[in-house]
C-alpha cells in the first residue's frame, strides 16, 4: 500500500519554515548564551584568584608588622626587666602600655579582613 502524501499549501509550508528558523535561532541564542556565560565565569573565577592573592599578599605584610611588633615587646621587657631591677610595678605598667597598643594593631588587622571576607 502506497503511503498517501499529505499536502501543505505555500501557506503552511512557509509558516513551518519560518517556526524552523525561529526553533534554529533560539538554539543559537541558547549557545551565545551558555559561551558568555562560561566567559563570565572564568572571569569571576580570575577575579576571585587576584583578590585572594591580594589578600594573602597583605596579610604577609600585616603578620610581618606584628611579629616585628612582638620582638620590639619582648626586647623592651628585657630592657625594662634589667633597669628596674625590683620596681616591678613601673614594669608591668610599661608592659602592659607595649601590649595594650600590640592588641589594638592586631584587633585592626583582624577587622580588616573580616571586613574583606564579608564576615
């Protein structure tokens, strides 16, 4: 048995060609969109790296500060301790004047990049 072709006028031919066309270019725009979207991406991504790189750069630097600072602390007391010499008060005051102002650098760095980490 013969299979029976069915018949389209011009009219439904080129309706159906022109919703293929429209199907064939929302496939390209489905691909634009998916490339852009990896391009943002490995963008962010890169972004992202830099400023952690930045960030680690910068903490180096400050914990660099505070571990100078902590030696300046520990070669003052020494100082302190030996000129003294029994008069611990005035010590303890001078040390605890050094650390208190070591806290509050530390405080700030710590802030610092809380505030860089959004926490």
């Amino acid at each position: 048995m013969a299979k029976k072709a069915s018949k389209l006028t011009p009219e439904v031919r080129a309706a159906y060609a022109d919703i293929e066309k429209g199907v064939r270019t929302l496939g390209k725009s489905i691909a634009d969109v998916r490339q852009h979207l990896r391009k943002a991406e490995r963008q962010i991504e890169a972004e992202a790296r830099a400023r952690i790189r930045a960030l680690r750069d910068d903490a180096k630097t400050q914990l660099a500060g505070l571990q100078s600072r902590e030696r300046e602390v520990t070669k003052t007391l020494k100082a302190l301790r030996a000129a003294a010499e029994g008069s611990w008060g005035e010590v303890k005051q001078a040390a605890d004047a050094i650390l208190a102002d070591a806290r509050v650098a530390a405080d700030a760095v710590i802030a610092r990049f809380r505030s860089a980490l959004g926490r």
